[in-house]
C-alpha cells in the first residue's frame, strides 16, 4: 500500500508539473492538444484514486509516460519563453509539439 501511495502522489506531482506548464501555451491547436493530454491524464489519475489496486499495473504510465509528459511540456514553456528565434530552437519545439501530439 505504501507503494501504491507513493506512486499516486508522483502522479499527482506530474499533473501538477503538466497544468502549471500547459498553462503557458497559447497557441490553438496545441493548447487544445494538451487540454486533451490533460483531460486523459485526470481521468487516469481519477480511476486509480478510485481503484487502488491497479496503481502497480499503471507503473509504466506513471512513471514514464506521465512523467515524460510533464518534462515535455515544461521544456517547451521554457523554450517559448526564451523568446529565442533560431533554426536550432525552432526545431526543438517543432520536435516538443510532435512529442506532445504522441503522449495524446
């Protein structure tokens, strides 16, 4: 139980770390994505808070996946508020968009 405890409360970390993020993007079709990245990443969270017991099934989607996400999301929000606008770091956020398009 411990377990299960702990892992819940990183995944809940992470969301935290994916909506403080998503918050700093603007631009349409991608906030939409996240809103959507965001919808599924609550409604996960919502169904292991309600079954406890399946959080060791979901170690692969806390610990990677969400975790993945979060670290996307707040690379691109630092990218963008770099102001930068190189070739080397539009592609980065090029690459950001498309990693937050997978994650959906």
């Amino acid at each position: 139980e411990a377990f299960s405890a702990e892992r819940l409360a990183q995944a809940e970390a992470d969301l935290g770390r994916m909506e403080k993020a998503a918050a700093d993007i603007c631009q349409g079709t991608l906030k939409e994505e996240c809103g959507e990245l965001l919808r599924l990443a609550r409604s996960i969270l919502n169904y292991l808070r309600e079954h406890p017991e399946k959080i060791p099934g979901a170690r692969r989607y806390i610990d990677y996946y969400q975790e993945t996400a979060a670290n996307v999301l707040e690379h691109y929000t630092e990218l963008r508020r770099t102001g930068l606008d190189t070739p080397e770091t539009e592609k980065l956020l090029k690459q950001s968009e498309e990693s937050i398009r997978t994650l959906r």
